[in-house]
C-alpha cells in the first residue's frame, strides 16, 4: 500500500490520496489523543478545512481530543451489567478516583470511560482497568480496587477482590 508522510507521521493513501480518518489515527498513535496544533497543522498541510479534522474525530468514539490518564478504567453498561448495577459502580467510580465519565483525574493518573457492551455478561457488572476484567464488581470492590495503597490493591486484585 503505498503511503504518504504527514506531519512526520507515514499514513496510507488509497486511490485517491489521504483520508482524514488515516490521518487522524496516525496523530492519536503517535500523540495518544489528537492535539489542536497538530489538527490545525495537518488541515494546512493536507489544505483540507479543519473542520472536516473535528467532524470526523467528533462522530468516532475511538477518537480523543484530549489527553488520556496514564490508566484507562472503562465500565460496561450494556443489558447484563445495567440489570446488575453498573451506573452505581461507575458512580462509585467516580466518587473514589473524583473524575466525570469521559474524563481524567487532575493529576492524569485515570481515564473513566463507558461501553455499550464487552460481551462478557457472565461477569455482570464488569470493570475493566489497563484490559484486566474484574467481574461481580460492588462498591466494595471498587473501593478495594482503587484503595490508595498499592500493596493492598496488588493483593486484593491478585486475589479477585473478595469481600
């Protein structure tokens, strides 16, 4: 495939040249999120409208306009988990990290997010942190899980967080 080099960063071009989605996912891999300098600068190179940057990173949840935290903490809110608790899990989530759904903690240490589904309702309700599944998830557990002692939350995660 062959490939053209924007802002430093190679993408792939198809029949008729970039697409804004391949220039988008170059800038987030190499970024970890897109920067306004970096849209505003690829918008000029490439001469496509920024807004056309914006519109697409804004229909695709994948995309992120914002820094992320060094961890990801992500809740599932499909059927199985909504039926079992997960928006009082993600509030406690919330409450003990003191971050929004969608945001990060001041001091970029956590991201909280929430998914539709991860397909893992046997689990109900799941949080997933850094891509480890903790299952059966209570506000007990949550508050184990993100306790501020990393020892004790080493031990209680190695162990499955039991009450």
């Amino acid at each position: 495939m062959k490939k053209n080099t924007v802002l430093g960063l190679e993408v792939p071009c198809g029949p008729n040249g970039v697409s804004v989605i391949t220039v988008l996912q170059a800038i987030q891999g190499y970024y970890g999120y897109l920067p306004e300098e970096a849209l505003e600068k690829a918008a000029r190179e490439l001469k496509v409208p920024l807004i056309d940057f914006y519109s697409v990173a804004t229909f695709y949840k994948n995309f992120r306009l914002a820094p992320q935290g060094r961890r990801e903490v992500v809740t599932c809110t499909g059927t199985a988990c909504h039926v079992r608790g997960s928006e009082k899990i993600t509030e406690e989530i919330s409450r003990t990290l003191g971050v929004d759904i969608g945001s990060t903690t001041e001091d970029g240490e956590y991201s909280l997010k929430c998914v539709n589904c991860v397909g893992a309702c046997a689990l109900a309700p799941l949080v997933i942190v850094d891509g480890r599944y903790y299952g059966q998830m209570t506000s007990l557990k949550v508050r184990r899980l993100f306790s501020d002692n990393p020892t004790k939350t080493e031990q209680t995660v190695s162990s499955g967080l039991s009450e």
